[in-house]
C-alpha cells in the first residue's frame, strides 16, 4: 500500500491547475451567531463538476502516461466520482467508462454522459457491478480509478485544504463529512504536514456511522446497506482512507436525519447556495456541539453542490 | 417630481459602502454555451438581506438627519423593501415599521422582525393598508421610503450597476427583471451617464407584462392584481420609475411562467445558487431571444434570494 505525502499533494496542485477552480470561501453573519464559531466555508460545490471530486479525479488522470491515457479510464460510481471522472477524461480527450447500476438516476447517467463518458449497466448488487466492471477493464484495458482509496485521488482530494489554510488564516480545526474518506484522507495528508495544530473533525451521518464506530473500535467496519439523505455518505472506510482517518482525525462526529436536513436548508436560506445533504452534516455537528467549536476558527468543507432539485428532502 | 442625478448615485455609493456588499459577478461556461452569449451574473441574492434592495433602503435610511431619523422610517411591503428598510434601519439603530397584509408569508413577517423591526397588519385590501400606514406615518412621524418611486432608493439601486461596469469591461448589454422599475431605473441612471453604449434590456413576466404594454402605449397601465410565480415583479410602474424606463430602456422582453421556472432550475443546477423566481426572468427571455442576445456581453441582474424553500415553483 502506497501512502500518498506532501510531495505528491505539491506535484497534484500543479497537475491539476489548469483543470480545477480555487473556489471561494464564504462566511455568514447569521451562520457564526447561531454557532458561537467563526466558519470558513469552503465551497467545493462550486468546483469543476459540481464537486471537490474533480480534484482527485483530475490528478489521476492527467498523471497517466500517453500510454496508459490512450486506453482510457475506468471506475464503478453512482455519485460524483463518475461524473468528475468523466469530466477529467473529457479535458484530456480520453475515454472513460464509468459502471453504474441500472436503478441509478438518470440524472447521474445523464452527468456522466454530458462529459462525454459512456456509461454501462450492471444490477444492483456488488457480485453483478464487480463482475461488470472486471468485463469493462478486460475488453478496454482502461485504467481503474477508485473513487477514494487510491494515492493519486487523495493526493487531488489534499489540494482543497492546500488552498483554505492560504485563503484563510490561523484556522482551529477543519470539518469535512466523511464517507469512503477520500476528502478527510486528503485533509489530513496536507495539515499533518503544513499545518500540525490544526484539528481535523470528520462529520457523518448517525444513520450511516461506519467510520465513527470504526474509528472507536480501532479497525474498520463496513456496513452493508446504510440508509441516509447525505447520500454520498454511504460508503465504507479502506484500508488507505483508513490509515489517515486513524492517524490524524480528532474525532467523528454524527449528525440525526433530521439535523443534516435543517442544517441544509439553513445553508441554502442564509449563504444562498445550492449544496448536497452531504455538505451539510459538518454544520449539523457544529450546531450540536458548541462545546468543541465555539470560540474557534473552522474551515467547514462544502463538498458538493449536485443535487436532484425535484427531489429535495423536505418536500 | 425630483429625478435623481449621477451625483446623487455617486453620494449614495460613498454614503452605503459600509452598509452593502459589493456583490461577485459570477459566469458559466454552460449557460453561455446554451444562450450563445457571453453572461455575467452580478449576484445580488448575496447581498445583505438577501436582495439589492439594501442599497435603496441604506441610501434612504443613511441620507435621513439625526432629527429625522429619530423617528424611524415605515414603508408598505411584503416582499424584500420591507426587509431591507429593517435591515437598514437596524444599522442604524433608528424605529422601522413596515405594514404588511396580515395574509402575508410568516417568513415575510419574521425577516423584518429578525432585523429589528416592527411589523404592522392590516387588511390585505389597498384601502385597509392605506389607511393602516396613514396612521402608523400619524403616530409615529416615520419617514416614509417607497419601495421604489423614491430618488434615494433609485439612487441607491443604481450603485449596483456602477460595479457592474467595474467589474466586467466591454458590455454590449445589461438586463434586470421589472416590477415597479427600481433596479431598471437605477441602472437606467447609472449607465445613460457612465456607459451610454450599453442597451438596457427589461424582463417581465408575460403574466404581469404591464411595464411592457405601458412602454409600448407610451404611458402607464397598471394591473389590478396579477399573477405570476415571480411575486417580487406584480408591482406596476410609478412616474419617476416610468421616466427612467421611457428614456432609456431598449425594449422590455416577457417570459412564460414555464420558461421562468425552467430558467430558475437552470441557475440552481448550474451556478449552484439560490435566487428567487423574479431573478431568473432575465435569463428565461435571453434563451427565447437568441436574435438580441447571441455574441453579446451581457450583464444579467440576479436581484435577490429571498425564496420559501418550502414552496419551490416546481414541487
């Protein structure tokens, strides 16, 4: 198991320069009131894609050789990895082949479709997707990126907090929401390294706890089918994600249903953006815990910003 | 009639600098690929309280003297004037009334209040609230500030296309939404001074189209009670909001209900911004209009953010 460091987070952030936004940071009046903290949105909904994804999806990419790139790339992914990946291979001009089961959204085929990437359809279950997607590989020799355990994804997923700690100054902690732990992998490659005393939370969904039980127990525990709004959320800790979440997070905080909805539609009422039910858990958890975050300075990682309108969780 | 001059702009942007934001222009590469155009959105949906009717009502509420302001000042609202007027009013410190139908939205009610301000209801005919304002004015000696045929207001909203023409070099173009004419006029202001090559464009909803049929008929048509999803536009034009549009605006474009909520989720899924139906009536006559519009730069006005997520146009 190759572990990503510094170095490789510095060669991602100028790989991928041309092909990313910095995206802003906005800060809310009302927002630092509520919780007693002062926040620092981080707003990768405004990202390339839709997502901090485009980050990760974008280094693998344009570090392959010509070689490699010419046969294209390959991933299973229902959520924002397909469609950034996509993305990426779209900028570069290589084919992308992104498996997806046939009961996902047509919106996220039609994401997918919109970078230019072919998508192919397995049944739902993980025997059919596996067996697929060893299908795809086998026909296009494409290289497979996997959507968060994997160096070159999280040495991309690291440059978001590269930019927050130069965008703002004398940060406490950072919060981002943690399902595979691609971003809070990434988080925690870039400050244990450039900035040590600043704290790492990781915020997950009460319904789909795996990482916090796991980061309990000291070994990772997968669920099987957890069920939750923040639906980027639902997939489990490996072992590379694992590794950094184990080594540099403080601690895991989760959020009720409930309270990532509210804590959504706060985001969307007060700062007027459009963001995922993912995005939001981190807020929940500060709202809930004045005790860890008020009084200090938090950069809050807003991940994503694709989300189904006619389908919004309290409708 | 006192018609407000560049002079009186440029006062009113020193006098609400510390009051308002100088709101981003933000672009999207797909939307200028869909319209053919090259779009600038100045987002006014970020501005403090959530509509540029901040800068109207911090002009109006900062230019009162001392002996004034201590009376306060009251208007007659139910959409985002009143809010305004509070939120002005609470920098400075000074009573704000603002009488609003009791069948008004809770959330209307609440935005005022949030800001400090008192909230007067009356009957939701015109007569009831005349009368109710009459005595509020009475009591109080309130300093009355018109949501929009007022010079200090149009004064106010007119700094917002001076950034406008800071921010983005080279517009062919500039389109607001019309209601009662404020932001049109204000823009009519600065840019028939500062940048009289650039056309003003006006855009309103074909189911409240009497700013359109007036700028044909060559005088002011007022609707007695239209209806359309874009509720901050049903206002009818006044005198001096009707001298700015007579002689300055190009031509004033109109929109279905259809094509306003499709442009609306287009702004949401692409910018990843909340706006409100009203704001996204420039862009709903943009796509129809490819003949006006293509090859152009065009600065699009996103007048406010103030939406019931509750009740979006298209659940």
């Amino acid at each position: 198991m190759y572990i990503p460091t510094l170095e490789d987070m510095i060669a991602a952030r100028a790989r991928i320069e041309p092909y990313v936004h910095r995206t802003p940071v906005l800060t809310s009046r009302m927002l630092n009131e509520l919780t007693g903290a002062e926040l620092f949105f981080k707003c990768e909904n405004l990202q390339k894609a839709g997502a901090f994804k485009a980050r990760g999806a974008s280094n693998a990419v344009f570090g392959l050789t010509d070689e490699q790139a010419a046969k294209g790339v390959a991933t299973h992914s229902s959520g924002n990895h397909g469609t950034c990946l996509s993305y990426a291979a779209g900028r570069r001009g290589i084919p992308c082949t992104v498996v997806m089961p046939h009961t996902a959204p047509q919106a996220k085929k039609d994401a997918v479709r919109g970078y230019g990437g072919r998508v192919v359809e397995s049944e739902p279950s993980t025997s059919s997707r596996e067996a697929v997607f060893a299908e795809v590989v086998a026909q296009t020799g494409a290289e497979f990126v996997h959507p968060y355990n994997d160096p070159r994804v999280i040495a991309g997923q690291a440059t978001c907090s590269a930019e927050l700690i130069e965008q703002v100054e004398g940060l406490d902690a950072v919060i981002a929401p943690i399902g595979g732990g691609g971003m809070v992998s990434g988080t925690c490659l870039t400050l244990s390294n450039l900035a040590p005393s600043i704290k790492i939370y990781a915020a997950e969904p009460l319904n789909a706890d795996d990482a916090a039980r796991s980061f309990r127990a000291g070994h990772i525990i997968a669920d099987d089918a957890p069920d939750t709004v923040a639906d980027g959320l639902k997939v489990p800790l490996k072992e590379l994600t694992w590794h950094f979440v184990q080594n540099h997070v403080t601690d895991i905080l989760t959020a009720t249903e409930d309270e990532i909805v509210e804590a959504m539609k706060l985001i969307w009422k007060r700062m007027k953006i459009v963001m995922e039910p993912s995005s939001a858990v981190p807020l929940a958890t500060i709202i809930k815990n004045p005790d860890i975050f008020a009084g200090q300075r938090v950069g809050v990682i807003i991940t994503g910003g694709n989300v189904d309108l006619d389908k919004l969780p309290w409708n």
